[in-house]
C-alpha cells in the first residue's frame, strides 16, 4: 500500500502532452493493484470480487477528501483512455457471456425473459417519475430521464459474478442475461426518444417507428448471418494452427458486430452478446489439443484486465462529499429504494418450477454502465443540475453493490 500511494504524486505530475505514456502506465498500475489488493480482501470477508473492485474506484476517486490533493479522480472520470476501456471491457464481457450461453436454450426462455424484461422497464419508469416528483427535484423531462435511468439494466456485474459460479447456462441465469439484452435495446429507444425530445422540444412517432425497426432489422440479419456464414468463415479460420489467430478473430468479431450495433443506433455491447451467440452452436478445433470449449479461455485473460478497469472507473465516479446535503440523501435512499424494489418485483413475471424468481429479480438490480449513460448524457444537455446527476450516480452505485449482494446467496436455488 505505502508503494501504491508513492505513485500517486508521479502520476498527478504528469500532465504534459509528452507524459501521456507515464500517466496512463502508472495509472494503470495503481488501478489493477489496488484492484486486485481489494478484489482479495472482499473476497476473504466472503463477498464478490468486484464489489472489491468498485470499491478500489471509490479510493482513488474521492482521495481529495482524506488530504491527498492530487487529481486521480479527475482523471479517472474524465480520462478518453478510461472511457473507451470501460467501453471495450463490456464488448469483452457480453462476448464471453454469449458464448457461454446456449442459443437454444436462451430462446426457450425468451417469452419468460421478456416479460421481466417489459416489467422491470414499465415499473422502474412508473415508480421513479412518481418519486421524483414526490420529492420535488425533478418534473417533466427531467422526471421521464430519472426514471429511464432506473429501468436501465447493467449485465455485466450479473453477468460476471455468475460466471465466477458457473451458473450461466442454468435457466434462471438465462432469463436474467435474455432479459438483461431487451432491457438494452428498450432503454437505447428510450434514450433516444428523450434524447430527441431533449434536443428539439417536440417527438416523432416516426422516429421511434424507425429505432424499433433498426433494431429488428438488426437481430435478424445477425441471426441470418450466423446460420448461413459463420460455419463457412469458422472453416476458413481452421485451415491455421495457431491459438493466436482464434484470439484474433474472436476479438475482431466481438468488435465489428459491437460497431454495427453503434451503426445501427443500438448499444454496441449488444452486438458484443450476439457476436458471442453466433459462435455458441459453431464446432472448431485448433490443432489437436484446442476445442470449442476452450476459445473462452483465450478471451479471458484480455477481458479480465479490461474488466477490472472497467469497475475500478464505476467506482471512481462516486463522489461521497454529495452525501453532506440531507436532501440529496433523502434522494439517494428514495430511488435506491425503487430501484430495488421495481426490479425484483419484474423477476416475478417468470412462469415456471425450474425458475428462481426471487434471484431472476435480483440478478436484474445493477444499473452500471447503463444508467450512468442516462445521466452523463441528462448532465451534459442541461437537463439535469450536478447536484441531481451527484445523486443519480450514487443510486448507480449503490445497486450495483446491493445487486450482487442480495442475489449471492440466491445463487444456491438457480
């Protein structure tokens, strides 16, 4: 530890354009140790790793307050090399999470995973717009963002803790990840609409018309893809024998699909997901000791660092000082407090034995990445004033923590 915060004077100093490689490899250094240093010991008092992680962000970005006055945080929030690694981690995640899930399998519990899906969007929107306007600090426009903010929901944490369990492919794990992908493509449509209404004042069913059909258009043809073109490219790809190459072509598939999602105005982690899925019923081999099985073991090592960074810069967009005003905490615990509830209630839209509703419902708490989309963009358009998007983040955080905490111990029932 005291060799951790001996490079946080060098990292703050170097500021210059010439700096840029010493900044980002220190700073890279100091986020994957305390990182790791944390992930452990969350891990020995018996929670999950990434709440280790997130926490690690929340050190480095609130150091000002403990005395240190360096800008560690600043940069961490602000830096254009965090924001894409945080983008490029989640193209990483989703990726893996559609290889380790079964397409077959995912349809068979498409209808349960759109009713939670519909639910945990319809009653997060209802219940956050009412209690923003309870509280009085948000009406309107405003109201309509916070409330997408609170139906947004983040995969990734979900995502990860049941992959650490191997719990992926079990039917609960797939309404939540089915779920998970068309609260993505609900919460993209709805940005977007607001993000029209924000821009011009008025709204086109026209556009929305267009946003819904994009997307279908999109899933379709990756589905068309998948069945007509993949075993042929897959086959192309065998004729070498080097583990490298699948590494390559892996990435670069996660990575076009992830951009022709962004093309067609959707987030571009869905295309990371289907990317995945269409490799899921593909059978190659790499030489004689490398099966189908084991392509995910090499994308992991890659995405793991990727994902550390990626919590440790969630974590560093907390600023705790926002919980000195008793009406931006009475804020905090209100939504958080939907949040939750909004959520779980959708888990119970599932229809069947085999399905833990409670733990579906759980599973579909964190808002992540998705609802800090929400708010940066309500922040930087005026619609929201910094004491409101100061709290918005908190309740991020906060779900993201009480997430995998509440369903941990669900686990056991998937």
């Amino acid at each position: 530890m005291i060799a951790l915060a001996a490079l946080v004077p060098p990292l703050a100093h170097a500021s210059g354009a010439g700096d840029s490689f010493t900044r980002h490899t220190l700073l890279l250094i100091l986020m994957i140790t305390l990182a790791d240093v944390c992930g452990f010991l969350f891990e020995r008092m018996g929670m999950a790793e990434i709440l280790g992680e997130i926490y690690a962000g929340i050190l480095l970005g609130n150091l000002a307050l403990v005395g240190i006055d360096y800008p560690v945080g600043e940069l961490l929030r602000t830096s254009e090399f965090m924001q894409y690694s945080s983008e490029l981690a989640l193209v990483l995640l989703l990726f893996l999470v559609g290889l380790e899930s079964d397409m077959s399998s995912l349809l068979r519990a498409g209808r349960n995973a759109v009713a939670v899906a519909v639910g945990g969007v319809v009653m997060p929107i209802g219940l956050g717009i009412g209690a923003a306007a309870l509280l009085g600090f948000a009406d309107g426009l405003q109201g309509w963002f916070v409330g997408a903010m609170l139906a947004a929901t983040s995969v990734g944490i979900t995502a990860k803790l049941l992959g650490e369990s191997d719990l992926v492919q079990t039917p609960s794990a797939e309404v939540i990840l089915g779920a998970a992908v068309i609260d993505d493509v609900l919460g993209i449509m709805l940005l977007a609409v607001l993000a029209s209404v924000a821009s011009t004042g008025d709204f086109s069913g026209g556009d929305l018309a267009w946003i819904i059909l994009k997307a279908v258009l999109f899933f379709v043809g990756a589905v068309f893809i998948g069945q007509k073109l993949m075993p042929g490219a897959v086959q192309v790809v065998s004729l070498t024998k080097h583990s490298s190459f699948w590494t390559g072509f892996a990435l670069c598939l996660a990575l076009a699909f992830a951009q022709l999602a962004a093309y067609a105005g959707l987030a571009p982690l869905i295309g990371a997901f289907v990317a995945g899925l269409l490799l899921d019923d593909v059978y190659f081999r790499v030489g004689q000791a490398l099966d189908k099985h084991r392509l995910e073991e090499l994308v992991k090592p890659i995405s793991d660092i990727m994902i550390t960074i990626f919590f440790v810069g969630i974590g560093a967009q907390v600023k705790l000082d926002t919980l000195a005003s008793p009406k931006v905490l009475l804020i905090i615990v209100t939504l958080t407090v939907v949040a939750v509830i909004s959520k779980a209630a959708a888990g119970f839209l599932a229809r069947g034995k085999e399905y833990d509703r409670l733990g579906i419902g759980f599973g579909m708490i964190p808002r992540g990445e998705v609802g800090l989309v929400f708010a940066a963009y309500a922040l930087s358009h005026g619609v929201f004033c910094c004491e409101t998007y100061s709290a918005l983040v908190m309740v991020v955080l906060l779900t993201t923590l009480v997430g995998p905490i509440l369903l941990k111990p669900r686990l056991a029932h998937f």
